[in-house]
C-alpha cells in the first residue's frame, strides 16, 4: 500500500470512529460538547434528526386515524 493509500485510510478509520462516537453518545442520551471534531458533530446531529423523525412518525401515527 502506498504512502498516501495509507495516509486516507487512516484519515477515514479516525472520522468513521469519530462519527459512530457521535451517534452513539446521542443515543445514549449524552450531552454534546463543543470542541469535538466535525465527524463527531455530524453523527451526533445525525442520530438526533434520526430519533426525532421516528418520534414525529410516531405521533403522526397515533393522530392519523388512517393509520389504524
């Protein structure tokens, strides 16, 4: 493997495993700190939006009488 092979692929492991970091920590109900790396933002933000469509599609569910 190349230099620069190598160089991207530690570069995308370290935002993977920032991003899963992210998510996680929003699922398990952990506050958001500034200073964390934007891979780490964009999974927190991801997993965020993620439960609050499931709770909107919930609540939609429960009041759309077509859904029953």
């Amino acid at each position: 493997m190349t230099t620069n092979r190598l160089a991207i692929d530690m570069a995308f492991t370290d935002f993977n495993d920032d991003w899963s970091r992210g998510a996680a920590d929003a699922q398990e109900g952990i506050a958001h700190t500034a200073g964390e790396s934007s891979a780490y933002d964009e999974g927190y933000g991801f997993q965020i939006t993620r439960e609050n469509i499931a709770t909107a599609r919930s609540i939609y569910a429960d009041f759309n009488p077509q859904t029953k």
